[in-house]
C-alpha cells in the first residue's frame, strides 16, 4: 500500500503540472514554455531564464506561480514522510485516488476546444478588465495581431544611420512607432523626431516586424 500511495502522489504531481501549465497556455504563454516552469517553480530549483520574466511580469501568472511553490514544498516533505514510513498501513490511498481521479476529470476538461477558447478568452479579459496597463506585459497592451512587434535598435559607429534625425528614417504613413531613444542609459522621450542618433544609441521601435526588419536589418 505504500508503494502504490507513492505512485499515486507522483500521479496526482503530475496531474498539477498538467493542469497549471494548461492554465499558464490561457493566460497566452507557449505551451512547452508553460511545462518547463512549472516543473522549475514546483521543484523549488530556481533555473532563471529569459523565460521567468513571462511569469513574473504577468499578475495572474504570479499567482498561479506562487502555489506551485507552496505546492512542491509540500510535496516534497509529504513524499519524504511517506518514503520514512513505507511500511506503515496508515496511508489514505482511497482518498487520494479520489482526488486523482477528479484531477484527471478536470485536466480532461481543461483540453477540452470549447473550454480552452472559453477559459483563454475569459482570462485574458480578466486580466485586462483587473490589473492596470502598467502591470501587464508588453506582449499583452501592445501586440494586437500575430506580426506586432516592439524591439530595441542598437546604433553601432558605422551604422548608415547615425548623424541621421528619427524623423527622416521612419515616412509619414509607415507603420511605425518610435517609443524611446535610450542614450547613456537614460530615456528621451522629448522631440524624438528632432534628435539626431548616435554611436551606441538604442531606439526602442513598435509596429509589423516584417517592416522594422526590412528597414533597420543588421541593428535589429
């Protein structure tokens, strides 16, 4: 009976691995993206990538982060204590394969197509309609449609583009946007078009990738 608790524990482990990074996909993040950090944030190892960032900066992804941790902490000392104790009889198997069980139901659920367009859609409202614009991504308050883009480009000595002002790189009715000049790691937000660009400038730039792309190549 022990042997089989523990096999039910790790089963009803990886049911909340599932299901949290099922959630973590609603909220918009890729789903391989999704699995990789819940299993970092359930087993407590603290591997820091770019990644991470997807998680901190999203309020509702925080939460769903900050039970995971409580989660795997607990599970950790739940798996200990019923390794030390493999030979006792005192296991609450039918209870936990009860609650395995419904796990089950609801990861089955959860994949559901209605559900998953009907959850994706919800919380994606809900994290607009809640948290203010200055709490949410950037990925989440200015990429509209799928080609959206917003960049940094870096302005090297030899790049054609300095001495040249904002306004003569970007026409009128081109799609895009300059956001920011950072010089010296400071921010000019000011008569952006009239300031001429530098050796080591960084122009932060939204609009279609396809066009900054075609337009800034080897900065980009």
């Amino acid at each position: 009976m022990g042997y089989f608790f523990i096999f039910l524990y790790l089963l009803f482990v990886a049911l909340v691995i599932e299901i949290a990074s099922t959630l973590l996909v609603y909220t918009g993040l890729e789903p391989e993206i999704s699995r990789y950090q819940v299993i970092s944030m359930l087993t407590g190892t603290g591997f820091t990538t770019d990644e991470s960032k997807l998680i901190i900066d999203h309020p509702l992804r925080r939460k769903i982060s900050a039970f995971l941790i409580l989660f795997g902490a607990f599970s950790l000392a739940v798996i200990i204590s019923s390794i030390s104790n493999i030979l006792s009889d005192n296991f609450q198997t039918t209870e936990l394969t009860v609650i395995c069980s419904i796990l089950i139901l609801l990861l089955f659920l959860l994949k559901l197509p209605i559900i998953k367009q009907t959850f994706s859609k919800k919380l994606k409202e809900e994290t607009k309609d809640t948290y203010p614009l200055s709490e949410l991504p950037i990925k989440e308050v200015l990429y509209f449609e799928d080609d959206d883009y917003v960049t940094s480009i870096h302005i090297q000595g030899d790049s054609p583009f300095v001495g040249q002002k904002i306004e003569s790189l970007i026409k009128p009715r081109e799609d895009l946007h300059v956001l920011s000049l950072i010089r010296e790691n400071r921010p000019i937000r000011e008569n952006l078009n009239k300031k001429e660009l530098q050796d080591g400038d960084r122009v932060i730039v939204y609009g279609k990738e396809e066009i900054i792309n075609a337009k800034f190549g080897e900065e980009n």
